[in-house]
C-alpha cells in the first residue's frame, strides 16, 4: 500500500471548513508550490500551476495515482522551480495512508474532474525537501475571481517563510 500525499490551500487546511476530510491524515507539513491563486466570488480558493510544473496529471484509480506519486518520488526527476510569470502558493500537504478511501471523498468535494483537476507538482517542504504531491487545480479560473497575490487564503492566514533559493 502506497501513502498519498495532497497539497491543500483552501477548505481543506486545518482550522477551515472542510478539514473533516482529512481526519485520517498521519501527517500535515507546510509547502509551498509553484501557481497562482485566485479567491472564487463563492468565497474559497482555486489554484492554478503552469503546465511545466505538471508531472502527472490524476486518473480515476487511485491507487495508481499513488503508485505514481512514489515513484515520482522514488525517482526525483523533477526540480521546485518557481517558474517565470508565476508565483509562491502556501498550503499544507496533507499525508494519507490509506489513498483510496481517503481520496475519493475530497475528488468529490472538489467535484473532480469537472470543477477542478487533480495533478501531481513539486512541493518544497518547510526543511527544504522536495516532494511530488497532488493538488486540485483549475484551468479556466471563471469571471469574478480575484487574484490573490500573496498566495495565501485565506489572505489574512500566517505562513512560516520557505527558502525558494531560486538559481
């Protein structure tokens, strides 16, 4: 069995309203990525990340998907980047050790794959580590979405700085 690790930045994070569906989380770290953030007129996030920061885009078999992100993993053939016209997004990756009755529920929620997508990115750890993790992005951000900068939500969040050490 392969643990699956998500990246969260809205609903999902602790101490916001759909952390419910991470109680069968054995970890949660703060990260950052490589995006943009937006604030939906609904009043949470979406997050988009440049196609070559993409590693693997999410399937219907979850296990597999899992599969993937370890040997993403296991193979580190990727680098953090922050890549030229995008920005820092902070979240927090969320770990589960049982991918698939824990995932299925938050594709749901995330109303995957029709609302948002769910992709594989880099993800640069608190300790400056490196990680492949899932995250929910979305494509065409709709009318009426506010971009939010800072790459924090909600913007009013504290975040502890990461390093990015950009070459």
């Amino acid at each position: 069995m392969y643990d699956i690790t998500i990246l969260c930045y809205g609903t999902l994070m602790r101490k916001q309203s759909n952390h419910r569906f991470c109680k069968r989380a054995v970890k949660i770290e703060s990260a950052i990525v490589c995006g943009k953030l937006y604030q939906l007129p609904p009043g949470f996030p979406a997050l988009q990340v440049p196609d070559k920061a993409v590693l693997w885009t999410g399937s219907k078999d979850v296990f597999a998907d899992a599969q993937e992100q370890y040997n993403q993993n296991s193979e580190k053939d990727f680098e953090f980047k922050i890549h030229e016209g995008w920005s820092v997004v902070h979240g927090e990756l969320v770990t589960f050790a049982d991918p698939e009755s824990s995932v299925p529920p938050i594709d749901k929620l995330e109303g995957r794959p029709f609302f948002y997508d769910r992709v594989l990115v880099p993800a640069k750890r608190e300790d400056g580590s490196i990680i492949a993790a899932w995250a929910y992005t979305m494509d065409k951000i709709p009318f009426g979405a506010s971009p939010l900068p800072n790459g924090i939500w909600p913007e009013n969040r504290k975040v502890k700085p990461i390093k990015i050490n950009q070459n």
